[in-house]
C-alpha cells in the first residue's frame, strides 16, 4: 500500500504526501509521489495507482524514454552519418516548433496536421511536404531504434490529410539552363581566383558533363573508378528512399571522364572538397556576376539535356544521370534541339 505521510504548509495547514515504492527482488524498480490537501484524497490516489502499476508491464512502460520532439530530433541529427544541407536546416528549423516541444508520447495526427497548416502559411506547399517527410525520417526509426513512443501511424495519417487539404503538392519542374555566355562568365570568375581556392572551374565542368549534384561529387573516389569501362561508382546517391548505402555504377562521358584523368591524385578522394564550399562559391560568384536564378544543380539540369540533345535514348541517359525511374527523364525527352553546343567548349579544352 502507498505510504501517507502528514506534513505541515508554512501556514500551519496539514498536506498529505502519498508515496509509493515499488521493489522487486529487494531493489526499488520505481517511485512516485504525489501531494492532497486530504488524506482520504492521498489514499484514494494511492489505491487507484498501485492498481495501475499493478498491471503487466506498467512499471516497464513508464520507464520507456520519452524525450520531446525536438530531442528526439536532435537525437536523429547527431546519429545520421549524412543529411546533406537542406535536410539538416529544415530539421534545424523544425525544432522551433510548438509541437518540438510536446512529448512523443503525447503527439497525435492533428498536431502534425497543424504543424503543416503553419508552415503552409509562409511556404509553398511543395516545400512543406519536404518539411514532412524529412520529419517522417524521425519517426520511421524513432520507435525501432531507440524506443521512443513516436506514433509512426500518426505521422502517415497526418501527411495523407495535409495532402487532401492541399497544403502539400509537389514542386514546379525547374528548366533553368546556363547560357554558354553565363559559363564562360562564370568561368572567367572562378579562373581569376586566388591559387589555392576550391578548384570551381574543374568542379563546374565535371558536374555538367558527369551530370553529378555536388554532393555526389565531393564523395566520389579514385578506387570506385573504372576506367576501363568509363564508369564509376557513386555512393550515397539521392533516392527517395533514403540515400545512405545507395551505391550505383554509372557511365562516365567522354568530357568527364578526361577532367578525371587531369585531376590530381591526392588521397582517396577525387575531390576533397566540402559540399557547402562549392555551393557558397557558385552562389556568391552569380550574386556579383548579376547572373539570376542560376542554380549549381542546373549543371545537372544541363548534362541531362545536353545528352538527348544528342540524341541519346531514355536508358542511355539514365546510365550518366543514375534515374532509376525512366519516368522522371520524360520530361526532357521534349527537347527539339539537336547537336552540342559546348563542343569546342574553351573551358573543356585545357582538360
């Protein structure tokens, strides 16, 4: 039975504190106490909870971590081995939340449901279904990893209504392509650079012409090449399903392949770079070249035109860009452009 014991207020007035202890095999598995104003109200509380506590399995589920939210997240944060820089800002982001706040155990499908409601206010919803599913990443392995009592379910239910609600949708389909005038401007720029600087020319080329995203890039390694068969492994590609242990072979073009083999071997890795460096870099060279919306990933965007424009078919260009889905290239196979315009290009020509 719970143990009553009589205390005094500072102003004379009796307390009543109920306690309970809980041992097994002679050692205290739990404690809890719980303060009434009186007594039958600290008794009445005690029977009722040791009846509680009673049940099969009571005493081991409140003894399960649950952390908040933002906890648990952060948890998320420091155990993946990669987030890459728009997932770690959003996740980032997420924390200031009032629903960061609240206890896994106490999050249902409706605080989800507002949670998307309030980003859609100030964001397309495009970018607030990435919002969900970079936090669907938390609860997929919150629970099985690490016994949190995130409600994987709640999280499904949640992002099912956001999408009816039209609060989620997917993004516009991006066809910004650099002007061969912008590259060479760009180019020019990175070219009068101080020796020693991140090598953007290089990186630049190769990112058009292997069609690879700069995280990708930066990963890449001399023993994963092949160059016998023009082809190299990529680690960690991108996939909806989660880019961690995704390795695929994909074809390297004649022009990438050549800015390889003039890359200077030091170390493992072809380019030891950093992904937020060569971001920052095309960023600010657009920002004082007056260059607008001008994306690095719009090399990608390029390459894989680039490759129909030379009439390659869906499954030959899928082997350069790494699609698993063909259905994702439909929408370059528009193009009526045929030829190269960057054959004779001068920057690839000192490769």
């Amino acid at each position: 039975m719970a143990s009553i014991i009589e205390r005094k207020r500072k102003d004379g007035t009796p307390s009543f504190l109920a306690q309970i202890v809980i041992k097994r095999d002679g050692r205290t598995i739990h404690r809890e106490n719980k303060t009434f104003a009186k007594r039958r109200e600290a008794a009445a509380w005690g029977a009722f909870r040791e009846g509680e506590l009673s049940k099969p399995g009571a005493v081991e589920e409140i003894k399960k971590e649950d952390p908040t939210l933002a906890e648990a997240i952060g948890r998320y944060e420091r155990e993946s081995k990669r987030l890459g820089r728009t997932k770690a800002a959003v996740l980032k982001s997420l924390k200031e939340f009032d629903i960061a706040s609240k206890r896994c155990s106490e999050i249902r499908s409706d605080h989800i449901v507002a949670l998307a409601r309030e980003l859609a206010e100030t964001r397309r919803p495009s970018t607030v279904a990435g919002y969900l599913t970079f936090l669907s990443g938390v609860f997929k392995i919150a629970r099985p990893a690490w016994g949190y009592p995130l409600d994987e379910k709640a999280m499904t239910d949640a992002t099912t209504v956001a999408a009816k609600l039209e609060m989620t949708g997917r993004s516009n389909q991006r066809d910004r392509r650099p002007s061969l005038d912008e590259m060479n401007r760009i180019m020019d720029f990175f070219s009068a650079r101080k020796e020693g600087s991140v090598p953007m020319v290089r990186i630049s080329a190769f990112a058009m012409f292997s069609t690879r995203r700069e995280g990708e890039i930066v990963r890449l390694r001399w023993p994963d090449l092949d160059e016998a068969h023009s082809r190299i492994l990529v680690r960690d590609a991108k996939d909806p399903r989660g880019a961690a242990g995704n390795h695929i072979w994909t074809e390297l073009t004649p022009e990438a392949m050549r800015i390889i083999k003039s890359t200077p071997r030091d170390g493992d890795v072809i380019f030891p770079y950093k992904e937020d460096t060569i971001y920052a870099a095309w960023r600010d060279a657009c920002t004082i070249l007056g260059i607008v919306d001008l994306k690095f990933h719009d090399l990608r965007h390029e390459g894989v035109s680039r490759l129909f424009e030379l009439g390659r078919t869906i499954p030959q260009v899928a082997s350069v860009s790494g699609h698993r889905s063909w259905q994702n290239l439909q929408r370059y196979t528009h193009i009526r452009e045929t030829g190269d315009k960057w054959a004779g290009w001068k920057w690839l020509a000192i490769y």
